[in-house]
C-alpha cells in the first residue's frame, strides 16, 4: 500500500512539474507562444465537457462548437493586439445561431439538450479563454505589447488559493462549505484560500508596481479570484458528480483533466477581467 502511495505521489508530483514548466514556458516565451496554450487549454477543456455530455446521455456536437470556440480565443487575440477591429467579432454571431439550425436536423430526442451544452461549452470555456488571453495584451501603431507577468500573476493567485485552502482545510478544516458537492471542502479551508490569494495578489502588485495603489489594485484582484475560483472547482466538481466520474480526463497523470486542473482559472477569468476593466475605466 505504500509503495504504490509512493509511486502515485511520485506520479503526481512529476507530471505536475512538467506541467509547470510548460505553463510558464509558454507564457514567457511569446504572445504566439501564450496562445498556442489558451487553444490547447480551450480545446482540451471544452472535449472533456462534451464527453461528460455524452456521459448523460446526450449527443451534442464535439468538433464545430470547439472550432466556434478556438475561433473565439484567436480573435480575442488579434483583437487585443490592435491587429483586428472589436467588429470582427460579428462572426461568431451566425456561427452560434447555426448550432439552432444545425439541431433541426437532429434525429435524436436530445435536440434541445444538445443545443444548451454545444453552447454552454463556448460561454463556459471558451469565452473565458478568450478573456484570459487578451489581459497581458496590448496594441500600439501595430505593434504587440505583450506582458506576461499579468497572466502568471493571475496564475500565482489561482495556485495559491489553491495551496492555501488544501493546507488551512487539512489542518484546521471542520465546518463543511459545500458537502452536498464537495464533501472535503471546509470553510476554514475557503477563508485559508483567500488569504493567500489576497497575499499573493499584493506580492504581485509590488512586484508589477512597487506602490501602495499596486499592492491594493492586485489584492482586490486575489479576493476576486479566489472567491470566483472556490465557484470554479465547485461547479466543475457538480459536473462529475452529475455522471459519476473522479476526473474529467486523463490527460494528466495524477491530475486528471483539463478541466480538473483548470476549473477555477476558466470560472475566474471573466470575474478578474471585468474587475479590471472596471478599476482601470473608473
């Protein structure tokens, strides 16, 4: 029993590297780099989502909702470069309202439950992504101003909350916050998480822009994230339990799925990116 509770910790802890590694690899090395990650994370994400579809049952298109998606997230990106105009977002417009034209022809008795999760997976994951990648872009006279330490910033808070709330849960944990969904999550554990998130938040600011408005600004930011994330892995937690699976993949060893690894960072990003945008327009 020990031995294979080694080889699993073992298991874990090295994919779990690995994926660190790619993680800021990719968000250093370029803007193209950091959007070859957001489709992979869109596509793997939003492929987990429909096979758990399809575990209740229903038969809802995989392959156009996630090109729809991967659409979404490229266009988010020449957006937020200054490459393309806001308006060649119409696109998607026709492309969604086909998915309703599309299910006229569905033989099956789940047309209509087709149609919502084909298009919950694009507002659920995609939409987010997209989000997420136009934060640390910006355009200026054709040219890309890309800043990497605001989406691994994001990515710190993310993980803190995490570490935070597993360590305040498993030594202080007593009063469950969500049991019917998450029996192991405690509220020692959640209010652990934001702490840490709003701690870590701060030490980006400073590290963004040492002053105090920084400081502040990046830890409303950890508050936000945190408390939107907790909803993330919940919601993401209410979907297995719904078809009876552990993970939502496989595709990391000790981890799970896409969705398992990236369920708070997908919840948060519009939260995060509407504080933003709110803090920086007032």
């Amino acid at each position: 029993m020990n031995r294979l509770l080694n080889k699993t910790l073992y298991i874990r802890t090295l994919s779990g590297a690995g994926l660190l590694i790619v993680v800021l690899g990719t968000v250093l090395w370029s803007p193209y780099s950091m959007l070859a990650l957001m489709l992979l994370l869109t596509i793997g994400s939003m492929n987990e989502f429909y096979r758990i579809a399809r575990l209740k049952q229903v038969t809802p298109l995989r392959l156009y909702p996630i090109i729809i998606g991967a659409g979404i997230v490229i266009t988010s990106f020449f957006v937020a470069t200054g490459a393309a105009s806001p308006r060649v977002f119409a696109w998607a417009l026709p492309a969604v309202f086909a998915l309703f034209i599309v299910g006229l022809y569905d033989k099956n008795d789940t047309h209509v439950e087709n149609i919502v999760w084909e298009i919950g997976g694009i507002v659920y994951i995609a939409v987010p992504m997209a989000l997420l990648t136009a934060l640390p872009l910006n355009g200026v006279y054709g040219t890309i101003i890309y800043t990497p330490s605001i989406l691994l910033s994001i990515l710190f808070i993310v993980w803190a909350n995490d570490v935070g709330a597993y360590l305040t849960g498993v030594a202080f944990g007593r009063r469950k916050l969500f049991e019917r969904i998450s029996p192991n999550k405690s509220w020692e554990g959640f209010f652990g998480g934001v702490a840490c998130a709003i701690l870590v938040g701060g030490i980006c600011g400073y590290a963004l822009a040492p002053s105090p408005n920084s400081i502040l600004i990046w830890g409303g930011a950890g508050a936000v994230i945190a408390i939107s994330g907790v909803f993330g892995d919940l919601i993401e937690s209410m979907l297995k339990r719904s078809v009876g699976i552990k993970d939502s993949g496989n595709i990391l060893p000790g981890h799970g799925g896409f969705l398992d690894r990236f369920d708070a960072l997908i919840l948060a990003a519009p939260f995060v990116y509407t504080y933003f945008t709110v803090i920086f327009t007032c």
